[in-house]
C-alpha cells in the first residue's frame, strides 16, 4: 500500500518555522555558553561564562531572587485562586460569570499598561501613600521593592486560574454532594472531603504552570525598579537581557539561560513528581 505523504505539505510551514524561530535559537544558545560572544565576535572560551555567573553579585542574586519570587508568588497564585472559586463555585451563574470577568480583566490588559498604573500608585506621593498617610518609597527601598514586585505580580495572575479551578469544580459529580448532605456534612467538610481530592490532578496543573511562569518574571522589575535597589528585584530573566542587550555579552547571557533552564527544569521535576506521587 502505497504511503500519502500530502500531509506534510501541510504542516510544512509551521514546522520550518518551529525549527528556525525555536529549537535553533535554543542549539545556539547552548554553542554561545562557551564563547566570548559579542555582535562581531566569537571566542571559544569554555567554561569561563559559567564561572563568572557564579562570581557576579548581579548574576547571583538573580538567581536568589528569581527563586524567592518562585518562592512566595506560586503558592499564593495557586491556592488563592482556589480559594476564590471554591467561595465563587457555590453562587449563582451569573455571579459565577461576574467572578471570571473581573479577575480575568487584568489578565487581558498590557503588562507595561500594569505597569505604569502601579508606578503611578505606588511612587513616594502616590495615591497608597496618600490612603495609609505614609511616605514609603515602595519601589525605591528595599524589601518594599521585592514585595511590591510580588503584590502586583500576584493580583494580575488570577483570572486564569480561577476559571480553570471552576471548571473542574463542574466536572465533579453531584451525587457525591448530594450524598454528603444527606450524610449531615458541612460545606466546608465537603470542600475537603469532596472537591479538593477530586480536583487536586488541576490543583497540581496550576501550581506547575505558575511555578514556570513565576520563574520568568522580568517585565515588572525591568520597568518599575530596573532590577534595583542594591540587585534587590532582578531576576536571572532580567540578567539574560541585561548581559546580552546592555553590555553585549551574548555568551555570558546565553550560559545564564543555560543555567536557568536546569535549574527550573529540576524544581518544576521535582514538583511534579510530587504531585504524581501523591495523586
């Protein structure tokens, strides 16, 4: 029988483009690791640039920070939102719908849009200090700066959640509630007992993107502190733009990538191990 091989016309666009704009820039980086690398030239330098990362206070503390922020964001985006639909689940629909649209409008807007409205409320004669009668240079001192990062980050990363939490939630059987009730349970024993074993595989799926996506956090401390003060918000993202499109260091920029990439790659490994073993 003679194979079609059409289909691969069809495809072939797409998977040149994934080559090219992808899994090429990907094999570069990793070459460029062991080079001194700038715009006009390249230098086989091996190990230098993963030495340096680790002799760099900027680099270090990147890298400090970026788990800190993986540290204190991720959880709160995952249990948060949980939290949220578990309240918002047992409303009416349209109470339901008035839920998603709210958290999931600030999903929509421009992250530099975000961006200038919080530098806006959160500089020294802004509207924060004018509510609490302070004069906190939130973005200017540290730890203000590392927290405010995390406020912001945090209260635009719901809406997401809180609909895929939701519709898990849907996918629960009714009979098991009605059950419960007859058994005399409360609702906060059938939210234990019930909905949260039952959802805990989209528990998992959340807290593992947010852990990913907390790690690449970069557009807010690079437009409200510019990494500062004192390296107190950069982020090992940051220091691969930095080190590349600031000082030209593409080499070392490319081995903070490869280093990023293991590292993240480990905890996100170890996460889901986590969650599959106690699935």
């Amino acid at each position: 029988m003679k194979k079609d091989h059409s289909g691969w016309v069809f495809i072939l666009p797409a998977l040149v483009s994934f080559l090219v704009f992808a899994v090429y820039p990907v094999l570069r980086s990793f070459q460029l690791a062991f080079y001194d690398a700038g715009v006009m030239h390249e230098e086989f330098i091996g190990f230098a640039n993963f030495i340096e990362i680790f002799r760099s206070e900027r680099i270090v503390k990147g890298f400090i920070n970026t788990l800190k922020f993986m540290l204190v964001c991720a959880p709160v985006v995952t249990i948060l939102p949980l939290i949220i639909a578990l309240l918002g689940f047992r409303m009416k629909s349209w109470a339901q719908k008035g839920i998603r649209f709210a958290f999931y409008l600030p999903v929509l807007a421009a992250g530099p849009a975000i961006s200038m409205i919080w530098a806006w409320l959160l500089r020294p004669n802004g509207l924060i200090n004018v509510l609490t009668g302070t004069t906190i240079s939130w973005l200017g001192t540290n730890p203000y700066a590392f927290y405010a990062i995390c406020i912001i980050l945090i209260s635009g990363d719901l809406g997401l959640s809180i609909i895929i939490y939701m519709a898990a939630m849907g996918g629960v059987n009714d009979e098991l509630h009605d059950a419960a009730k007859l058994d005399g349970c409360s609702l906060l024993q059938e939210d234990f007992y019930i909905t949260l074993p039952l959802i805990k595989p989209t528990i998992g799926f959340i807290f593992f993107i947010k852990l990913v996506g907390v790690s690449q956090i970069w557009m807010y401390p690079y437009m409200l502190t510019s990494g500062g003060p004192n390296f107190g918000t950069t982020t090992a993202v940051l220091e691969i733009y930095n080190q590349a499109f600031k000082f030209g260091k593409y080499g070392l920029a490319s081995a903070i990538g490869v280093v990023f990439v293991l590292v993240v790659g480990a905890i996100a490994f170890i996460q889901r191990r986590f969650f599959k073993g106690k699935a």
